[in-house]
C-alpha cells in the first residue's frame, strides 16, 4: 500500500521523501528552488525544533535549515 503524502514538518526525524509538490507563491517557490529543494528531489529531515521553531533537511547531501512556514508548505511522499 502506498503510504499517503504528508508535509515536511509531519515527517520524523531520519525519515526520507521525495518531494511532491511546493504550496506557495512565486517568491518561496523560487527561494526553495534556489536552495534545491524542488518536486522529483529526494530529501532527508535531519532535526526539528519542538515548538515551531526551523526543521533541519538534507537535499543532495548538504544540510539546509528552513523555517517552520516553509517546511508546512512542502509535501512529501515518504519512501
């Protein structure tokens, strides 16, 4: 059974994805571009705050740390 897509913040930490889709204007779409992170792009979530506070991923092997906001915005498949 295929496991359902999820948003970044949702995921555990060590789980790996694949990037589905980013939700958002033009402006964060292009910044998380900018950082690698785009749909067909397979990611790692490495930490995250407790509370709302930035989650730490890996996008082909460098860590990026991106605020709470745009972690919800990201939808994941998990693997």
């Amino acid at each position: 059974m295929d496991k359902a897509p999820t948003t970044l913040v949702q995921m555990e930490r060590g789980q790996r994805g694949t990037v589905l889709q980013l939700q958002g204007g033009r402006g964060l779409v292009n910044r998380l571009n900018a950082l690698g992170i785009r749909p067909g792009k397979k990611i790692t979530k490495v930490s995250a705050m407790l509370m709302r506070g930035p989650v730490t991923i890996e996008v082909d092997r460098a860590q990026i740390a991106i605020g709470f906001g745009m972690a919800k915005k990201i939808i994941v498949k998990l693997d």
